[in-house]
C-alpha cells in the first residue's frame, strides 16, 4: 500500500494523547436533590421557621435584628426571580456563580449602596443557609469568608454529629481542627443532610472542588476525612487515607491504549493483543512504558503524518521519515529542540514488537500471522554497546572520585544532624521575638503558631527558616546515607524496610544468634537478607526512636508503589514523619531532595566542581569497596540482589592498582602451592641440560614437541609420536619412509612375520596420517598483483612540497 505524506500543519503534527475513556468510579457523590421540603416552604412559613430557629430563647429576640431586615430584603429580591422553589431562584438570579459578589445582584437599582445595606444580605443569607433553604455550590462557598455561616449551621442542621465529629480531632491542632469542620459543614450545606449522611464520593466531589479553585494547601489537609473514618461514619471498605482516593490507580490496557486515540481499529485491537500478552512479565509503570511507545510515538505518529495507514508493513520512505522524526524532540510546531537521548531505546522497542509478533505466529498462526511484516528497523540501529560502555566508563569515574571522599560526606551528614537539632532545641527554648545565636549565627524566634513548627528569622540574610522542616530533612538525609552505605539496596528497598524487617538468625556452626535484615522482592523479584553490623544497628535504632515519637509502637501506614500503582497493606514503615496531621512513609522525591540540600550544603568539591550525591552512587560504592576488599564477586551479587555475576562486575568500578595488586596476590599464591624447590637458582649444569635439551628434539623430519624432563614415550618412534611437528621441507623424505614400509610390509607377509605386520601397519597409518594433515594445512600462495595508483591522488609535486 502506497500512502502519500500530505502536508501537515502545525496542529496535527502534535501529538494528542486525550483521555477518551472515562473511568467508573467506585465511590460516587450523592446526587443533587432537585427539591426538598425546606426550599419548598411559602414564605410566611420560611419566616416563621427561621426566626423561631435562630432566636434567643432567654430573651426572646433574635440575635441580630440585622437579619430580620436582611432576610425581608433577600426574600423581596429572590421573589423576582424565576422559578418554583428558594433553589431554583437562587440559581437563576445568577448569584451562585457571583461568588463573592452576589451581593451586587440585588442591590443593582438601589442607589447609593451603603456598606450595611451588604451587611444585612449577608446576614439574611446565614439564616437560608443555615435553614437549609438554597444550598450554594461549591464554587460559590469557598468563595465566601463568613465563619459565623459556617458555625451557625453546625449548630442548626446537626450539632451532635458535629461534636462527635470533633471529639475525634482533639489530638489535632487548632488550625487543623477548624479546617476539618468547615470541610464537614461545606459538605453538609452543599449536598443536605446529616453529618452521617457523608459519604466517600462527597469527600473526593470537595477534594475536587478545592483543587479547581487553588485551595491546594487545603485539600492536602485530609484531617476531615481521618475524621469521618475514626467516627465510622464512612463504610468499612472505604481506604484509611484520603490520597488513595486521590490518585488515578491502575487502569486496563484497554484505557491505557485507548488513552492516545488510535484510529485504525484492527491496529488497536493488535496493540491491545501485544500488551496483555507482555504485561505477566512486566510491573505496570514499565507496561505503560511500552505502550507509550507503541502508541504514541510510534503508531499515532504514523497515523498523523500518513492518514489512514492500516498495515505494518512500512515502506522505506515511511520508515525513514518517523525514524527522522523520533530523532529528535520536537516542539508544538513540529521543529525540533534537542535530539532524543534515548532514541535507540525507542527503537528497541518497536523492533522487539515486530520480532515478537513473527515468533508468537509459529506458535499461533490464526492470531498473529496476518501481522507478521518485515521489521523496518536494522539490528545495527539498535545496538547499544558504545553507548553503554560510555555510561560504564562515566559511571566508574563516578564511582572512582566519591569513593575517597565518602568520609568527608559523613563527616558533613553528621555535622548538619548536629547543628539542625542544636538550631531547633536552642529555638524552642526562646521566647518569641527574642534572638539567639547557634554556631556563629544569629537568629530571632518568630511568634508561636498552631501548626507547631518551629520559624525563626536569619538575622544575616533577613529570611524566614522552617527550623523544625531542616532538622527532619538533616536528620533524614544522615540515616539514608547511613543505610545505603552500610547495606547497598536500592532506595526503593530502603523506603519499604519495615519494623518486621528484623530477623533473628542462629549460626548452625556456633548457635549464636545474629541480627539480619530482610529486604523485600524489588527490582528481581528476590527477598534476601543482609547482616546487621554494630554501626548500622545504630542508625536503625536512632530511626525506630524517632519515629515512635514516645509512642508503643511505630504507626501503621499504607505505602503507595509508583511502579505497580497500587498501595500497601498497613505496615510499620520505618522511613516516615509527620506530615500536617498525619503521618506518611517517605517518599523517593523527598529523600532525593535531602541528598539534593545535603549536597549543596555539604560543597563537597571535586574537580573544581561540587559533587551532587545521589541514592544510586552508595549502590556502586558499596559493591566497589566490597570487591576491592575482598569479598568474592558472586557473593557480594549474593547480597546486591544480582541474578547473574556480570551485573555485580557492572557496579564495581576497577581500579588499575587493584589489577596490579590482585595479579602479584595471585601469583604469591600459585607461588605458595607449589614445592618450594621449584623456585631456587638455578646451576651452570641445569642450564646446560636445559639449552642441550632443544638440540635433542631435533629429528630428520622436524621438531619433537616433549618437555624439558620428559622421557621419550614411543622409543624414539618418530613417524608414530603425536608430538612430532613435521617440517614441511621434509614432506618428500615422509612419503619415501612410507613406501619403504610398504615394501618392507610386503616382506613380512611373504615370511610370515605376524608381529612383523602388525607393527608396520601401525606406522604406515600414522605416517599417512600426517601426510595428510600436512596436506589439509598447506594453502597455496595467491598473487594478488601490485596495486596501481591513481595520477591523481596523493600526488603533489616537489615544489609543493617544499613550500
């Protein structure tokens, strides 16, 4: 099939990866009620039921007489508005998308506008509502700073779920707690009801709704969500946390294909075929890898620049074009910014797409065979060798400058530990407003907030400093340094070691009983367990101190792994801390921004430049220093985790000393295993026999290959000896010997010497068996001619050449 490339604009040269497919939503949000029995109320009744409720029952008169006028005015305005019930004219006067100014609408023909003619609309809307009259959207509430609403309708639709509600969030602070129930109370205005009533979509429909309107400080405070959970409001199948809610989770193949609207169906369904047959072997983050590269970059790239390509089968210009084009990033217009630093692995993955579908179709014809098309990338385009070993070469060099300089990043790590928690126990002694100095640097404490946390002022630079945010970040910094150096697992394996990672293992030898660390299946699928050493059960133990925080036992958390997507079941992490009001496990973004500070701070320089150390670098100087120090390499791919030897050799980086050391050790030791007389000085007469040796291996055919010391096995029966190294000037004399021994063979025949025959029969066939090895391994000479220069090149004259 012939498809011409039509000329494509800047819009379709852009790739569009749209989500067409909408996910179903497990926990669905209430759905809006269209008309209740408050908002149908007649307006005598609404009245009286509003006054009645907000009226102090000691006295007998309302609170404000502000809000009798305000609510008089309100319901005059609503009154004009089209519609059967409060809601439906609130919604059409316009004033729920008003948000902060409604109040406009209705005092539109009224001039001038008085400030408290805006006070008492706002005071006769806390009493609707309050009464449950018009229930305001989202938009519109968290528009409005009225905190005498909020609180007015806690007491008046529910206020014993409320002070349920806030009996669990004492242990919270004020802030938090105040955040916790004017959620609750939006909730609760917006959709009716009981604080009972809630349910988990209400909580992701708010969730949603302050994160579209920038309340993204507050919709990270889940403290609402705890709340409903430890007060059993929400089901029992509903998650512990509010972030599982949040996050998209783990979709079909079906929606990750879909995700980038491919158009030729049959291609679709193939690709969908393709990833279901590859996703057992692969964790989900790496199977949305592949698809993003099947899909976008290699199948809707196709589609866009040639429109209704159906077939695998590419033709050159095609294939060349889109291989030009995935050269390089390109822009919104299609030029291109910068080349592509993983292109080859792109291909790799196309041409493994092709090469599978040709090896699944001897297996299954039916389904894949009518797939089956020439590869249109080369095996030479894929090949990776240089790339790699320009990777291994600066990754050794790497390894090479942060090894000798490892004590001094600890002796850094340890300092800012120090000097964090100094800065923060010298601050929380201060009164604010007061100054104190900590190591050379003046500071002055910032008044006591609810949040808890330390804040202080840099006299030097006249910044504000998280004091209790550095110490946590010091300390975090200085137990990951610790661990990766003493353990050399990856840093996903460090952020899931949990308080059950500690195992006791007794010696079969000696019966002592030795601490072990299990690290859990990561990167190969493959628990193993590593020795505790005295140095790094220090640091363990400095960690579980800290995250107990005068606790029994460390809190149980649910992790959230970014390559499977999907969340843990609660575990006692040991990499975790406090977050607003609740506690979470590390993550890897946030350790690497401590080494990120800690490097920065450490200036650690190397090469004039300073080092940026990174949670991979203590992998490779791990096993490096293992290696050189001794541990044999299948071990030390025993406790890195390695299913093979190589990929352990791969992180070592080797010095050129180590090859020098290691030689002359191997060579002490060969030394060692053999007799000690071997290596005495040698006498004039063993010299002698020695050099006299080589003038016996010389025979009339060519050269005997025994050694020096040897006896002559086959009693100088040369023709026989498979030792014997015919010279091939003697090719003549070897073939007279054996017509001789034919003649001589023909002899004993005739005079019957049986023992005679025998014997010559053995040589005549050994003979011939170097005749015709000789003839086999000599190759005639080929003439191949003088090459002829051309005229015209390299040539240059004498005069030329001088000057």
């Amino acid at each position: 099939m012939t498809i011409a490339a039509p000329s494509i604009t800047a819009a379709t040269t852009r790739l569009v990866c749209a989500d067409t497919t909408a996910r179903p939503n497990k926990w669905e949000p209430r759905a809006d009620e269209e008309g209740w029995w408050q908002t149908r109320q007649r307006r005598e009744a609404l009245t009286e039921r509003l006054l009645q409720a907000f009226t102090d029952p000691s006295t007998g008169r309302i609170r404000d007489k502000t809000r009798r006028r305000g609510l008089g005015k309100l319901l005059d305005w609503l009154e004009r508005q089209p519609g059967d019930t409060w809601q439906d004219r609130w919604l059409a006067s316009g004033a729920d998308t008003a948000g902060f100014d409604w109040a406009d609408l209705p005092l539109r023909e009224r001039v001038p506008v008085r400030r408290h003619h805006r006070d008492e609309l706002s005071c006769g809307l806390v009493l609707l509502v309050a009464g449950q009259v018009i229930r305001p959207g989202y938009r519109w509430l968290l528009r409005q700073r009225h905190a005498l609403m909020l609180a007015e309708a806690r007491t008046a639709i529910d206020p014993e779920g409320f002070k349920d509600i806030e009996r669990h969030t004492e242990h919270a602070a004020g802030w938090a707690k105040s955040d916790a129930m004017n959620k609750l109370t939006w909730i609760v205005i917006r959709k009716g009801g009981l604080v009972a009533d809630i349910t988990v979509g209400d909580c992701i429909e708010l969730t949603r709704a302050l994160q579209e309107h920038h309340f993204r400080g507050s919709a990270g405070r889940p403290l609402f969500y705890a709340a409903l959970k430890k007060a059993d409001v929400l089901p029992a199948a509903a998650p512990e946390r509010l972030r599982v809610l949040r996050l998209d989770g783990r979709r079909s193949i079906e929606q990750i294909v879909d995700a980038y609207a491919i158009e030729c169906r049959p291609v679709r369904d193939l690709l969908v075929e393709y990833l279901s047959e590859r996703a057992p072997d692969l964790d989900h983050t790496s199977l949305r890898s592949v698809a993003r590269n099947l899909c976008r970059l290699f199948w809707r790239d196709l589609e866009l620049h040639h429109p209704g390509i159906d077939s695998l089968r590419l033709e050159p210009t095609i294939a060349r074009a889109w291989k030009e084009r995935l050269a390089y990033i390109r822009d919104d217009d299609g030029q291109p910014v910068r080349p592509r630093v993983n292109y080859r692995s792109e291909l790799v993955f196309v041409r493994a797409f092709y090469e599978d579908i040709a090896r699944w179709a001897a297996d299954d014809p039916a389904r894949w065979a009518p797939w089956v098309a020439p590869c249109p990338i080369k095996a030479s385009e894929v090949t990776r060798k240089k790339a790699q070993a320009r990777v291994k070469a600066r990754m050794d060099q790497r390894t090479r400058t942060q090894l000798p300089l490892l004590p001094a990043l600890l002796r850094a790590v340890e300092q800012q530990r120090k000097d964090a928690e100094e800065r923060l126990n010298t601050a929380e002694a201060t009164h604010a407003g007061e100054r104190f100095t900590v190591a050379g640097q003046d500071f002055q404490r910032c008044r006591v907030g609810q949040s808890g946390r330390v804040f202080v002022t840099d006299l030097a630079t006249g910044k504000r400093r998280d004091l209790t945010h550095e110490n946590e970040a010091a300390f975090w910094s200085w137990a990951t340094v610790e661990v990766l150096r003493h353990t050399g697992i990856r840093i996903e394996e460090m952020l899931e070691l949990t308080h059950y990672s500690f195992i006791a293992y007794t010696l079969p030898t000696t019966g002592e009983i030795v601490p072990m660390l299990q690290v859990a299946p990561s990167k190969t699928d493959a628990e193993r367990l590593l020795l505790v050493s005295p140095e790094l059960a220090e640091v363990l133990t400095a960690i579980i101190f800290r995250v107990r925080a005068g606790q029994a036992a460390l809190p149980l958390l649910s992790a959230y792994d970014v390559f499977e997507q999907t969340w843990s079941p609660p575990m006692p992490f040991l990499f975790q801390r406090r977050f607003g009001t609740e506690d979470r496990p590390l993550t890897r973004s946030y350790i690497r921004e401590c080494l990120v500070a800690m490097s920065d701070t450490a200036q650690i320089v190397a090469g004039g430049q300073p080092l940026q150390w990174r949670p991979h670098d203590f992998r490779r100087i791990f096993v490096t220093d293992a290696i050189r120090s001794g541990l044999p390499p299948h071990i030390a791919a025993k406790v890195c985790g390695h299913s093979t030897v190589d990929t352990t050799m791969g992180y070592a980086a080797i010095y050129p000393e180590d090859v020098i050391t290691h030689h002359r050790a191997f060579i002490a030791r060969r030394r060692a295993e053999r007799p000690s007389e071997e290596y005495r000085e040698l006498t004039a007469a063993e010299w002698d026999q020695f050099l006299a040796h080589f003038e016996l291996r010389k025979v009339a055919l060519g050269i005997c290959g025994r050694d020096h010391g040897t006896p002559c096995q086959h009693e100088n029966a040369c023709v026989r000896c498979p030792l014997l190294r015919v010279d091939p000037a003697q090719l003549t004399r070897l073939e007279e010997i054996r017509a001789n021994l034919a003649d001589r063979l023909q002899e004993a025949k005739e005079q019957g010497w049986m023992g005679e025959v025998a014997a010559i029969e053995t040589t005549m066939a050994a003979a011939a068996q170097k005749l015709e090895a000789m003839r086999t391994s000599s190759v005639a000479p080929v003439y191949l001619g003088m090459p002829d220069l051309h005229p015209s090149v390299g040539r240059s004259n004498t005069h030329e050449t001088r000057r």
